[in-house]
C-alpha cells in the first residue's frame, strides 16, 4: 500500500520509506538488528509498522526507528528591507560644514567620515515624534548598503525598521588576521583617525542582556579566518557583559582585550591622549587569561564579592515547590533519572522552558528518542502555550509569536549517528552562533562514542561524563544528561522501588562526577510526578532528599505544583 503523498499530518516527507522495508505492511523486519542475528532469524518479521505515524517499533531489540525523514519546514528564511542610498557617499560635501565641525570636536577629520561613508539628511525620529537632521551611519555588509544608524542632535538614535543587523564597518575586516570589536560608531571612527581601520561595531550598543546576538548571528563567517579578535567595549556593565559573551562565543583562544584606562571608550581616549597612544591600547591588548592556570590576581573580583555577599543564588525554574528545593549555575551538568515512562525527558522539557522564561536562556536538544522531531517541537509549543493549540489557531497571531519564540530558541540536533563527539561539535557550534545556554542528551546511552565491555564500564563512564564537564565550564552551559536505571528491584508488595544514581550502568561514577542528580517518578495510583533531588554539589543550591510533587496537565503538557494530601485530615462531605 503506497502511501502517495508527499506530506504526513502537515509535514513535509523528505525520504519515504528510508529503509526500503515492505511497503504497507504492518509486520516485517527491523532495519536495526535484523541484519545482526542469524542468517535463519534475518527475515523474522520482529518489527511493527505504523506508516501514517511514520514509525516502527522492534519487538526483539525494544528500539523505535522512523520510517521517513522530513523535511524542517520551519520558519521561512526572514526577508529583510535595505535602505536606498540617496547620494554619492564619496563625496565630500556629503555632510555638510556644520556636521563637519562637530566631527572636528569628537577628533574625526572630514576624509574619515568620507572614507566611511557616514552622510546627513532628514529623517523622522520616535523619540520626538518629528522629521530632524541626522547624521548617518551606513552599514555596508559585502558592498551592499544594509542598514542605517540615525542620530539626531540629543543622542536619539534608531536603526532602519525591518533592515538585517549586521556589525559597523564589517567589510573592512575582510583579508585581515585579526580585527577589532568595540561598541558603537563614533569609536570606529576614532581608530580609523589612529590608523587602525579593520575595526567594527555593534549596532546597537551592550546591554546586560546578551541573549541575542542576531548580529553575530548574520555576521558570524568573518570571524572564522581571524586568529586574534581585540574587544574594546566600555568599562561600564553592560560593555564588560558583552565583553564576556562574546569571549564565550568566539573563543577565549583568539579573543584579546584591550582597555581604556580611565576613560570609557575609544573616542574618549583619543580626545584625552592622542593617535599613538590610542595605537599602542589596541596594539598592547592582553589575551584572555590561559585557561588552567589561575591566579589570586585573576580571580580576585570574585573573592571580594564572596567576602563581601556569599554564595550567589542558584538558577531557577519558576516552579516554586521545585525551586525551594534546587537550583543551579551554569558550567555544571545534571543527571536526571527514572524508571521507563516516568516523565524523565518531559520533565526536563519544563526545565529547560523555566529558565528560558525566566533568564532567556537558548536550548540545544540531542535526542535520538524523541522522533519524529516534530513531536518533540510540539511539546515545546504546548508548554510555552500553556496549553494545547488547535488547528484553529494555525497562522494566527499567537501561533506565530510561540512559532517564532520556539524557532528562536530550541535547536533540534538531528544525525543519522549520535557520538558524544559530533553532538558536543555541533553544540559548540550552537553556542558561536546562536548563543545556547543548556545542552540536553537524551538519552546519554544513544549519544555515545563507543560501545564499552563490561569490564571498562567504570573507566568508560568517567571518560564520558569528563567531556561533558569540560564542554560545560569551557562554554558556560547547563547540560542535563537524561540516564535510564539497568537494575530496577521490587519491593514487598510487587511495586517498583525507586531507581538511585547508582542503579545507572556505572552508577558510582554517574554519583561522583554528576553536579547534581535528579529522580523523576511517577506514582500511577495518585496520578501524580515526583522530582527528588538525589545529589547537590553545593548545599547553598538545593537540598539532598528533597521532594516536590506536580499534577501533569494533558493539554499543556506542564507540571504544576501539588501538595500531597494529608492522610490524617477528615474528608469533607462532598468528597
């Protein structure tokens, strides 16, 4: 029976029947282990077919395949506006004398604002609500006028409404070793005056928050050649906030920092010292601090803040009954446990959606189980939704705000092949470009890089888990790692006991090297979900033992908090 259509429940079929199994059939072989058993035992039908779902299930090796690929159909790649040039940039009478002047007062020569491009002209501002003179600030992105920077007389500034941001003066990059990072124009515009003109800017200042970087995003390939990356943003919180993102994105093995003594920015220097002091800033920058080596010097800030506050608090989920009993920092990994269809991988979907809410954090997901991927993305939708989305509400404006937030925010790592090797590539790849904060292996025995003997098992898994904790603290990420139990036991009364850290294959290890471990448990008489902390590293970010107890809500998919009932307590009437 073939199925002839391209799509499936509204998802595009990039490879129908990719295993070449019998079509139409509900029973046949397995494309995972038939191949593996004795020649008699190949063609035994241990496998079911469901193809309007577009999955198998294997009776004899337990696993899920899928029947079809699809394609991502996704968000349509953005269009953006580009403004019109207007004039000849290049000549000089492209900004008039009195602009001229005031450059003359900032330190910038006439030919600097030639050779950039900057320019003059009317244009309406939001901030005063009328047309004003402006100066321009053009950005170029492969000879091409991009977008516009306007400021106006009393420091408003806007960018072109619906054009790409890209960096200032990004062009002039291009063939260089190494370039220069600093934060706004008029500090291009000093280093050129110094003779230092492979510098560029951000377009729109630093903030302290620095979750999206959609600059660096479109931006991204100018850096790959660069062997040395100078940042020179402002000493104030918000430039030392970027400073440290981008460290984090672009690498502290390429990345230099230069300072300004006391002074705030590039332009401001030049006006108190001079070129060739300005010259000898950017060329004396320090790289960042070798990693592995430490010093008191270098983490003296640090030791200060201790002495002065104590331990910063913990990251949390939004969950209160959760969030009194757990929380944690980033450059740490979780383990979360359970036995199978206990809500493991759902709860850590919650999770990864609490700090998305609460602190904008990106997720990267590596999850050879949840397939089709487009299930997966539903349940993502559903908790950012609160609820269960319709076909009514397809394309609409609440669809398209939790489309557009989903898309922005959770990556699907998709490889015909899981190794610890190429998710944990691909994830550092994620972090230079789109800024992840959290990593979720689901499960770690489906991403892995060898298969172990029995006797290696201990050795194997400290292997394993010493790369995931070096991926974390290298690249400031939180990584949950969903492991299920090998040794489930019954109590007494034929029930399930709950699974430890030590029933995971290598359970010590899994104990001592986890920052934390989380139990996941689900009581199917009460209908309730249980998250029990099994291991805090730090005592100030949760508590050894602690419970918290959630209702699952089907049509959001979301865990909300539960207060066990009082045994003790008498009934009321009408219960």
């Amino acid at each position: 029976m073939q199925i002839e259509t391209i799509e499936i429940n509204g998802f595009a079929i990039d490879t129908f029947n990719q295993h070449g199994l019998e079509e139409g059939s509900k029973q046949g072989t397995c494309p995972l282990c038939s191949h593996t058993r004795k020649p008699k035992n190949q063609k035994a039908k241990c496998a079911s077919y469901d193809w309007e779902r577009g999955l198998g299930t294997c009776h004899n090796c337990s696993k899920s395949f899928q029947l079809h690929t699809y394609k991502r159909k996704g968000k349509a790649e953005k269009v953006y506006v580009k403004p019109e040039v207007k004039s000849d940039p290049d000549k000089p009478e492209f900004v008039s004398d009195k602009v001229i002047e005031w450059f003359s007062t900032r330190g910038v020569s006439p030919q600097t604002l030639i050779d950039l491009k900057v320019s003059e002209g009317p244009e309406w501002m939001p901030q005063t609500g009328k047309t004003e003179n402006v100066i321009k600030f053009n950005y170029f992105m492969g000879g091409e006028l991009t977008n516009v920077k306007y400021r106006d007389g009393r420091k408003n500034f806007k960018l072109f409404k619906g054009a790409e941001k890209v960096f200032y003066n990004i062009d002039s990059i291009v063939g260089y070793e190494y370039c220069v990072i600093v934060e706004g124009e008029m500090d291009v515009l000093a280093l050129y005056e110094a003779g230092i003109t492979n510098a560029i800017s951000v377009p729109n200042g630093a903030t302290l928050n620095t979750n999206n970087l959609d600059y660096l995003d479109n931006c991204i390939d100018y850096f790959e050649d660069k062997e040395k990356i100078i940042l020179a943003v402002d000493s104030d919180e918000a430039g030392q906030a970027l400073q440290a993102e981008l460290i984090r994105r672009l690498g502290s093995e390429v990345c230099h920092i230069a300072t300004f003594e006391d002074c705030k920015d590039a332009n401001e220097y030049l006006l108190k010292y001079g070129k060739e002091k300005l010259t000898a800033r950017i060329t004396g920058a320090k790289p960042v601090p070798l990693e592995n080596v430490t010093t008191f010097r270098d983490i003296e800030d640090e030791v200060t803040d201790f002495v002065k506050n104590g331990f910063k608090p913990g990251f949390q989920i939004g969950l209160q009954n959760f969030d009194d009993i757990f929380s944690t920092y980033t450059g740490q990994f979780i383990t979360v446990t359970g036995i199978p269809s206990s809500g493991k991988s759902d709860f850590v979907d919650q999770m990864v959606v609490g700090y998305n809410a609460n602190y904008g954090w990106k997720t990267a997901f590596a999850s050879p189980e949840n397939v089709p991927t487009y299930l997966h993305a539903h349940k993502l939708m559903r908790k950012t939704w609160q609820g269960m989305p319709t076909k009514n509400d397809i394309g609409g404006d609440k669809w398209n705000q939790i489309a557009d937030h989903c898309n922005s925010n959770y990556f699907h790592i998709d490889m015909e092949r899981y190794t610890l090797e190429s998710v944990l590539k691909k994830a550092a790849e994620l972090v230079k470009r789109k800024g992840i904060k959290c990593l979720v292996i689901d499960p770690f025995n489906k991403v892995r890089d060898i298969d172990c003997k029995t006797e290696d098992v201990n050795r194997y898994t400290m292997e394993y888990l010493t790369k995931i904790e070096t991926f974390a603290k290298k690249f400031d990420v939180l990584v949950f790692i969903v492991a299920h139990p090998t040794k489930m036991y019954k109590d007494k009364d034929g029930k399930i006991e709950e699974p430890t850290m030590y029933n995971i294959k290598g359970g010590g290890e899994w104990y001592d090297a986890s920052y934390h471990g989380i139990l996941v448990h689900r009581n199917y008489e009460e209908k309730t979900v249980k998250a029990k902390v099994l291991k805090i590293k730090f005592q100030n970010l949760g508590e050894n033992g602690a419970e918290a107890i959630f209702k699952w809500e089907p049509k959001s998919g979301c865990f909300i908090p539960h207060e066990p009932l009082d045994v003790g307590a008498e009934k009321m009437p009408w219960e």
